[in-house]
C-alpha cells in the first residue's frame, strides 16, 4: 500500500466527519418552455439548411430520451435488430436493472428510426458511431451542442425526469410510469 500511494492513501481521510459531504438529490426537470425551446431547436436541426451546431445524430438521441426516459446507455446501445418496425415495438438490451425492456414505437419515435434506418441499416447500432464501426457513439459532445443552442443546460437524466413528470401531469399513474422506466418493481 505505501508502494501504491507513498504519502497516505487519501481515502482513509476522506472517511473523517469533517471531510464528509452529503450530496444533495438532483430534481431537476425541464420546464414547459424549456420544452418547447428544446422541441423547436430539435425540429429546425433536421432542415439542411440549419446553420446552427446541432447534428442529426444530436438531435435523434436528445427527441428519443425525451419520448421514451430511457437512460443514455440504453439508448446509445440500442441496436437495429432489436427495433421491430412490423409489431412498431424496440426492446433495449442493456439496461440497469439487467432486464429486456421492450418499448412501442409513438409516432414521434417511429418517424426517428425510420429516418435513421434508410441511413444507417446497414449498421449493428442505431446510433453508431463515425469513427469505429463496430461500436455505438459517445454522445460527449452532443449535450454540450445542444445546451449551447437551446440556452440553458440539461442532462440526459434531466430528459428521464421530464419524461416522468409530464406522464405524471397527463393523468399517468406511479406503476405505469415505472413500467415505462423499467424500474424494478
């Protein structure tokens, strides 16, 4: 251990009362005009004419976190052979809790991956990515695009909570909204 880390190994510090320090929750949700700004940037994004930063790739994760509250991994790992056009379902593989979660397609998500699909079928991931073929993009640099577009910042969890709160608003109740999060029940 002192081979490792010669002058202490700082956790044993950090572990003392007064270095301790209670992270607070994060709550936070988009607001409705926050929605629409973001709803408005997205749909412009898409026009070839569009000079702005945000890229088509950007624009079709951000539209599905917030149509679906998936989480960034689940849906950067999505992959085409498990988007069913026929049946209008997709199911995500790789979630938090380990299990399947199968989703229907809403027109708005029906019409991303249609869109994606007579561009990128012939790849593995829906989201793929432009430098190595066989694996799904990053995303480092899509929040950083579009929060500078919309003129205010956001995360990708803010995008699930939204998700949550407007099905909440719309009359959904707990256990449905759950089910649509995949959380364990």
């Amino acid at each position: 251990d002192a081979k490792l880390l010669p002058n202490g190994n700082p956790c044993n510090i950090l572990k003392k009362p007064q270095y301790k320090k209670t992270l607070q929750p994060r709550v936070r949700n988009l607001s409705a005009r926050e929605r629409s700004t973001l709803y408005d940037t997205l749909s412009v994004s898409n026009d070839p004419d569009y000079p702005g930063l945000i890229k088509s790739d950007d624009a079709d994760l951000i539209w599905l976190l917030i149509h679906t509250g998936l989480r960034l991994n689940e849906a950067l790992s999505m992959k085409w052979d498990k988007v069913d056009f026929e049946n209008e379902i997709f199911t995500v593989l790789n979630t938090k809790n380990h299990k399947n979660h199968t989703l229907p397609m809403t027109s708005a998500t029906k019409d991303m991956f249609i869109r994606r699909y007579e561009n990128d079928q012939k790849k593995k991931f829906v989201f793929p990515s432009s430098i190595k073929t066989k694996q799904h993009m990053t995303a480092s640099r899509t929040f950083p695009r579009v929060c500078s577009e919309v003129g205010f910042d956001f995360t990708a969890h803010d995008l699930r909570r939204t998700f949550a709160s407007v099905a909440f608003s719309l009359g959904h109740d707990a256990d449905a909204i759950g089910q649509a999060l995949n959380h364990t029940q």
